[in-house]
C-alpha cells in the first residue's frame, strides 16, 4: 500500500531467511529506488547468529573486507538456495502493471 492505495503482492519464500529476504527486498525498492526486477536480483545475506552471516558472492571483496574488519564472520555462499526466491507484481504510476521474478526462482512473468 501507498497512500491507501494497493501497489500489489510480492512474497519472497524461504523459512526463517524469508523475513530478512522481504526485508532485503522492501529496501531494495522503496530505499534504493530499485526497479521491481533490479530489487529482486540484488544479492543478499542472511543473519545467523551473534556476528555470523551469509552473503551472495554478488556483494564483491570490499564488502566482505569490510564486514570482517568489523568483526562479523562471514562466510561467501556459492549455493544460493539459502536466500530465499521471490517474485513481485506492482502497480506503476500510469496504472500498467510490472512482473518480475529471479534467478533463484523457477518462475517466470508472464502477460495477457
């Protein structure tokens, strides 16, 4: 919703990662200005615990140095499994509507 009115349904699926993965999605989108496929592709990463986390390769070496220099644990996740999959459909200004799903989903947009 935005100002009362309704954008439209997104979901990202993936147990106790599904939370973090909406999170990671929703500032995306509305922080970033991400469109709604560039929201969805962004790398992500996962909270373990304490200062352990996962993260997408897709973050580069200077993120990773510096998370480590402030003392989290990080560990680089090949298998993206983990991170959720997810899939959106929002309403544009001029009324049309935008699909979008990602690469670690099985889905796809599709149009009538």
């Amino acid at each position: 919703m935005k100002q009362g009115e309704p954008l439209g349904p997104f979901g990202v699926m993936g147990g106790y990662m599904q939370p973090q993965g909406h999170l990671q999605v929703m500032m995306n989108y509305i922080d970033f200005g991400l469109n709604e496929q560039e929201a969805l592709d962004a790398p992500r990463w996962q909270w373990m615990g304490g200062k352990k986390i996962e993260i997408e390769p897709g973050f580069g070496p200077a993120v990773i140095e510096d998370l480590r220099r402030r003392g989290h644990e990080v560990t680089v996740k090949e298998d993206f499994t983990s991170f959720g999959r997810g899939q959106m459909i929002m309403r544009q200004k001029n009324g049309s509507l935008a699909g979008a799903t990602e690469p670690r989903a099985d889905g796809t947009v599709a149009a009538w």
